[in-house]
C-alpha cells in the first residue's frame, strides 16, 4: 500500500495517495515503516492544504526518529517548515544543543584558579581546631544527588512529551469529526490513536522515572542517600 501512495503521489493524486497512507499507516510496524509513512503523509497533506496536519504528520515521524529526513525533494518553504518542527521536537526531547556548544564559549572548570596570597590566608584553617569539627563537616564535602536528578529530568521531559501527543490525540479527533470524508476521517481517527498510544508510553516513563528517583533517594545505602555526620570526638 505505501508503493502505491507513492505513485499516487508522483501522478499528482494526492486524495487518493493520501487514503493509500492511512491504510499502509494501520499496517506499519516499528519505526521503519512508521517514519516513511508519516514524513509522506505530511508531505501530501502540505500539497493538499492541510498545514497543521501536515506538520502533526512530521511531528509524528520526527519523535520516532529525529535525525529522519523527507523522502522526497519538497520546497523551500515546506523543507524549512520541516526543519522548524525537527528543532521543536529536539528542544521537547532534550536533544537540541547538546553536542554545538556556543563558540567561544569556555566552561567555568576549565579556566585556571589564581589563589592570591590574601584569599590563601583567609581560607587556611586554624591550627589548633577541635578534631571533632573536621569530621563533622565531611559530609558537607560530599557530591550532589547526581542519580536522582538525571532520573527527575528524564521524568519531566517524558512527561512534556506526553502532554504533547495527548494535546495532538485531541486535535486528531476534533479534526475527524469536523471532516466530511471517510478517508481523511479514518486517517485523523488513526492519528489519534497511535498519538494516545505514545502518550501512554511516555506518561508511563515518567512514573516510572519519578519513583525511580524517590527509591534511589530514600534506599539506605545507595549512592544518593545523605551520609550520617559523625558527631563523636576524634583523637587530638
């Protein structure tokens, strides 16, 4: 069915390459045949008019797969359209800018630490300090949480990107609806049932992600839980 949408497509029958879409997106399975189907069902939605279905469709294919690029040689307009919605998906996913630091840019532990006479006499420690005081403090030294944020994150993104494809579920049924052809019914209704069908996956990975971060803050003994401050004296 998708090689005849693609011919469809090629003899400027769009309604009908569209329908032959719907149909080849009922029997897609796994991301191969998914992002195909849905970068040419917005490409043929842009020939056809409909613009935000059109980028609903990239929106799709881009979140299974956001270095995908269009199948076919599009224009101008509709690539840079294409390229907005990619950024978009990145910034929701957390992806954009991670690898193209800003040029010039030099992070704050990279830079070399000039200790000054005045600042190296005001930090010393006084010489004769209680011992317990030393070992009280060790704890204050200890690193950050790192496992719980990067678990915290991970829920917070997933969850962004379940908002989302819930938002598109919904704006798939209003639109099937509003349509007076069964065609173009059948493929919103279609739409919104894989958009429902990842935001249930993602709302999951955020729960998941969450009581993750609070077992791994709470279980005694992990690397996250707070250390216990030793409070005895020590040996002079």
């Amino acid at each position: 069915m998708f090689s005849a949408a693609v011919r469809l497509y090629e003899s400027f029958e769009y309604e009908k390459s569209l329908a032959q879409l719907s149909r080849a997106k009922a029997l897609a399975k796994g991301v191969e045949q998914e992002v195909p189907v849905a970068l040419y069902q917005g490409v043929v939605q842009a020939e056809l008019g409909q613009r935000e279905d059109s980028l609903a469709a990239f929106r799709t294919g881009l979140y299974l797969k956001p270095d995908a690029t269009l199948p076919v040689k599009v224009s101008p307009k509709l690539e840079r359209e294409f390229e907005d919605v990619r950024k978009s998906v990145l910034a929701d996913l957390g992806l954009s800018g991670k690898s193209t630091p800003a040029p010039g840019a030099t992070a704050p532990a990279d830079r070399p630490v000039q200790s000054s006479p005045a600042l190296t006499a005001s930090v010393e420690p006084p010489t004769q300090a209680p011992a317990y005081v030393s070992s009280a403090s060790t704890p204050a030294a200890s690193g950050p949480r790192v496992l719980p944020l990067v678990l915290l994150g991970t829920g917070a993104v997933a969850g962004g990107a379940a908002s989302f494809f819930g938002l598109q579920s919904s704006t798939s049924v209003r639109s099937a609806l509003d349509s007076n052809y069964y065609d173009v019914r059948t493929a919103h209704l279609k739409a919104a049932e894989n958009q429902a069908f990842i935001a249930n996956i993602l709302f999951g990975t955020a729960s998941a992600a969450a009581l993750g971060a609070l077992a791994t803050f709470l279980i005694p003994g992990s690397s996250s839980a707070p250390a216990s401050a030793s409070t005895g004296g020590g040996s002079p």
